[in-house]
C-alpha cells in the first residue's frame, strides 16, 4: 500500500494505493491519526486505486470518523472501486461515511457551507 499527501485549499488529501490489509492497516492509521492530532477540519480520502479492503481497513476508517467527528470535522471518502463499495454496503457503512464518486464532488462537499 501506498499513501501521497497533499493539501488543495484547506483539504487534506490522502490518495491511498493498492490493498488495505490487517498487515499495513496500522500505517494508514498513523497517517490519518496525524491529521487527526492537528485537528484538520477537512480530510479527503481517494480511494480510486485502492482494489481490495479488509475489516481492519474498515475499522481504520471508522475510526478515523468517529474522531474527526469528536471536534467538528469532516471526513470524506471518494472514488471507491466497486470491490471495496461493496464491502461498504456488507458492513451497512455506506450510509456512515461520506462517499463521494469523484474528487471534484468530494472537495464540493467538503468546501460547502454547512
């Protein structure tokens, strides 16, 4: 797995590649818990090239919302394979997450009032 990192007006952006797994979970982690301890308000996650999750990586997700959420920020998630959409839906998370099918649409998101 990979992860690139960048910020594009106020959005902290994680472009995630490969598989997310219990063995490499853990780094994913500790990249968004970085976010997290500075308290970014807008975290984007590209999951366009991301082929395969496990529930560790789920987990890591839920994770990663339920602490942006403690202080008032937003997590997004975009561009899920269809693969990885459906171990979404399996879990019943999709309707947890903001999922968005595009970059564009997910920065929109994030950069609305409200």
């Amino acid at each position: 797995m990979k992860i690139h990192q960048r910020q594009d007006k106020g959005v902290q952006i994680y472009e995630v590649e490969g598989e997310i797994n219990f063995h490499n979970s853990p780094d994913l982690r500790d990249r968004l818990h970085e976010a997290i301890a500075r308290r970014e308000q807008k975290i984007l996650i590209q999951l366009r090239k991301v082929s395969y999750i496990d529930s560790s990586g789920l987990a890591t997700f839920v994770e990663a919302l339920q602490k942006t959420k403690k202080y008032q920020g937003h997590l997004v998630l975009t561009e899920l394979m269809p693969a990885v959409k459906s171990v979404f839906e399996i879990a019943k998370l999709d309707g947890i997450f903001s999922l968005a099918g595009s970059l564009e649409s997910g920065l929109n998101l994030l950069r609305s009032p409200g």
